[in-house]
C-alpha cells in the first residue's frame, strides 16, 4: 500500500515539472515573437514604410501645407495694405501740394494787389496835397524854416528811401483815414476863417491819437505780441475797426511786420499791419475757436 502511494506521488510530480517546463517555453516563445514583431517595425519605420510613421507624417505634412498657406495669405494681406497706404499718401502729398501751390499765389497776389494800392493812395496823396515824392513819416513834427535859410527845391528825380517806403507799408491807412486826413490838411494850408456850424464845409476834425491810446504790438518768432496777449498761426479771433464793426477771423499767417486775417463768413484774407494795431486802427480781441 505504502510503495503504490509513493508512485502516485512520483506521477504527480512529474507532471508538475513538466507543466511549468512548458510555461516556460511559452514564455520564451512570446518573448521572442515581441521582439521579431519590434525589430521589424524598426526595420519598417527606418525604410519609411511603417503605417504609424505614415499616417503621422501625413498629419504634419497636412500642418505644414496649412501654415504655408496662411503665411502666403498673411503676405498677400499685408501687401494689399502697403499699396493702399502708398496710394492715400501719395494722394495726400499731391492734395497738399496743390493748396499750398494756390495759397502761395494768392498770397502773392494779395501782396501785389496791396503794394498797388499803397502806390494808388499815394499818388492820390500827392495829387491832392502837391507833395514831392518824398514820403513823411506819421506823427512827426517839423520846424519852421528860418527867415535866412534857403527855399528848399523840391527834386522829382528823387525816388523814396527803402526805408520810408517801409514804414509807409506798416503804416498804411484806410480810404477814410487817407480822406479825413486830407481834409485836415487842407484845412490847415488853407487861410483861417469863420465857419458857421449851419455850412456843409464844416466837418468836425477827427481827434489827435494820443500816446495813451497807443497798442503795443510786435512780432517774435512766428507769434504775434498785441495788447499784453500772445497771438499765433490758426487762432481764431474778433477784428474790430474804429467804425465798430466786428470780425469774426482765423489768423491765417503771421509774418515780419504784418499779419494775414480769413474771415470766417466768406473766407476771404485780410492784411494787418502792425502799424495799424499801434494805432489802434484795428483791436484785436480773442474769441472760442467753436
């Protein structure tokens, strides 16, 4: 009974053993097959026939193609903008161009224009008064000649001084202010005699200016100094004359001893001298440029 038990137990051993032998063999068969399988996907994905490699390389090269197009778009875009940009400059230049080209001209022709009504008034003037072309200056007085000195002669080939004929540009007055003078002047030549306030002859005289009534006014810089105030380029302000009437103006251009004025109401220019501001011939006021 005892040597059956020990046979059995022999059976069993055995078959154990040999049930763990072939776990091994299994083990190593898989083992081997894993690495079979990885070494020829190595082989496949260095010939570039792997399908994994593919299928990725294929999803970049989709990325790839995309951001070159975008890049071309994003160029094409920015192109577009630049030749838009080079076109409204150039524009811009040409438009600029033009205006300054017709304001330089009718800058010139207003200084032409004025410079013959200088010499208009001043002929005018001469007529009237019989004055040699000699040109006084404003406010000045001058001495009576002594019995012994000689009769000054009068020279008509003399031509004025650059410098007269500078002041008389500052100092250039109105139509009215050139009549009422006249008809002081005549009155003063002419013998004294009484006037009855009933004739048509008698015309109150227009006061002297007195010192008091004088503006300061100059220019420095581009700007213009008047009453205390600093006046400059496209500052919009009131031009008041004597008579009372009041300007609505922009300050279009300040240059060496006059200003340039366009009214707001029809955009027409005006020139100021400083003389004239002095003078008090015209006061300018500041207003809201609105």
């Amino acid at each position: 009974m005892t040597a059956q038990q020990d046979t059995e137990d022999a059976s069993e051993t055995d078959l154990a053993k040999h049930d763990e032998d072939d776990y091994v063999e299994i083990k190593e068969q898989m083992y081997q097959d894993k690495l079979a399988s990885l070494k020829r996907q190595l082989q496949q994905l260095q010939e570039g026939t792997l399908q994994e490699y593919q299928k990725r390389m294929k999803k970049l090269d989709q990325q790839y193609k995309e951001r070159l197009r975008n890049a071309d778009l994003f160029l094409q875009l920015e192109t577009e903008q630049v030749e838009r940009n080079y076109i409204k400059e150039k524009k811009a230049a040409v438009k600029e161009f033009d205006d300054k080209k017709v304001e330089l001209k009718e800058n010139l022709i207003a200084e032409l224009e004025e410079k013959k009504k200088m010499i208009e008034n001043e002929k005018l003037t001469m007529e009237l008064t019989g004055d040699s072309m000699e040109v006084k200056p404003i406010m000045t007085r001058k001495l009576r000649r002594r019995p012994n000195d000689p009769v000054p002669i009068p020279d008509k080939r003399r031509k004025p001084a650059p410098d007269i004929l500078l002041n008389t540009l500052n100092y250039l007055l109105t139509d009215d202010q050139i009549m009422e003078d006249l008809r002081t002047l005549n009155k003063l030549k002419s013998p004294k005699r009484p006037v009855s306030p009933t004739t048509p002859e008698h015309v109150p005289s227009a006061p002297m200016e007195s010192p008091s009534q004088r503006y300061e006014a100059r220019i420095e810089e581009g700007k213009l100094y008047y009453d205390k105030r600093w006046y400059h380029k496209s500052q919009a302000i009131y031009l008041e004359s004597k008579d009372n009437t009041k300007i609505s103006c922009v300050i279009s251009s300040v240059g060496t001893n006059e200003i340039w004025v366009r009214k707001t109401s029809d955009s027409t220019k005006m020139r100021i001298y400083l003389g004239q501001l002095q003078r008090g011939a015209f006061i300018i006021r500041r207003r809201s440029a609105a």
